[in-house]
C-alpha cells in the first residue's frame, strides 16, 4: 500500500477522504496539526494556504510514497502553483472531492491539477463513496523496490526515483 501525502485548503475535504479510504463514516474533525498514520498523512488546511506553514508540508511529504493534492469540485480560486511537480520529490496526484456540489466546476479543477503537474487526476464524493474504489486500487499497487545502484543509476541520468529506465539502444 502506498503511503499518501494530503495536502490542500481546508475544507477541501483531506480528512473525509482518509475516513472514506479507511471505510468509515464520516465525522467532522478539524484537523489541528498534521497527522500521520500507516497509510496516510493528512495535514490542516492552513498549512496549504500561507507561506509562513508552507514548510511544514515540504517537510513532511518525505514520509509519504504519493503527494496528492486534493481540491473541492466547488473552490473558487487555485492555490497551488505551476509545474508543482517539479519541486516534489515523490509522484505527485490530484484528488477532486466534492463532485456532487451544485457548485462543482470539474473541468477547471482538472485545468488547475494537470497545470501543477498532477499524473493521476482522481473525482471522489466522500459522502457517497464514489470514486473512492479506484482511488484505493492505485494505492495498493505498490510502487516497485529500488536498489541502492538503480537509485544511483536514475540519479546520474536525471530521472525521477519511481520513472522506468530507458530502453537500451
Ligand atoms: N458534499 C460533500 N461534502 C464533503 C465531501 N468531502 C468532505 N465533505 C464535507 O466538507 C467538510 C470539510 O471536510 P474535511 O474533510 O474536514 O476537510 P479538511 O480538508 O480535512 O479540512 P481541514 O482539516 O480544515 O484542513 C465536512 O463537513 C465534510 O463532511 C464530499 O465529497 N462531498
Ligand atoms: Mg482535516
């Protein structure tokens, strides 16, 4: 299973969604400080919406396998940058929640998700639980072991940890 990093406004659903994976009802709970368990970290809202926290995700997204940044169908404005990817150093996803709000604009969402960068783009509703199934099935296939030498290997090359090596010519 993989280990994933939840980053993103608060209310933007992180918490419901750890609930919804873990199959359980869902129940408020504001989410203080960060939160790490076996297979997920979940961090409070405010740490995505001011610089001065910011850090604080950077810190501990080296702990997670996956980073995801999760965004509501309904947010009004972007907080997260271009090409995100690039300073993240771990495959990085986007979690749509809330896809039955009657403010839901998904397409804009999944404009803002492929700008960061995101290769995955996964639309949950957490009350419903839809979507939550193929959310699951990518975290449990676990992302390949490394060796020391491949590792060393893809760092000489340039390419990221969890990238195939190029064919031989
Ligand atoms: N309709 C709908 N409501 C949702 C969904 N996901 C979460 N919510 C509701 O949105 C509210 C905020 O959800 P949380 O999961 O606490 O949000 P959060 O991102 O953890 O917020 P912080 O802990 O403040 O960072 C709660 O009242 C949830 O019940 C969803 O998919 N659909
Ligand atoms: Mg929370």
């Amino acid at each position: 299973m993989k280990k994933i990093f939840l980053m993103g406004r608060s209310e933007a659903g992180k918490t419901s969604l750890t609930q919804a994976l873990r199959g359980e009802e869902l129940h408020y709970v504001k989410t203080q400080f960060t939160m790490s368990d076996p297979d997920a970290i979940d961090t409070p809202g405010e740490y995505s919406e001011s610089k001065y926290f910011s850090l604080g995700l950077a810190c501990f997204s080296f702990e997670a396998d996956v980073v995801a940044v999760v965004q509501a169908a309904d947010e009004p404005y972007n907080l997260f940058g271009a090409c995100l990817h690039t300073f993240i150093e771990r495959p990085l996803i986007g979690i749509i929640t809330k896809t039955d709000s009657p403010y839901a604009n998904v397409p804009m969402i999944r404009s803002w998700m492929e700008n960061a960068g995101c290769e995955r783009i996964f639309e949950v509703n957490n009350v419903t639980r839809e979507g939550i199934e193929e959310l699951l099935s990518y975290l449990k296939e676990d992302l390949p072991p490394l060796s020391f030498e491949e590792a060393k290997m893809k760092q000489d090359l340039g390419i990221r940890e969890w990238d195939p090596l190029p064919l031989h010519p």
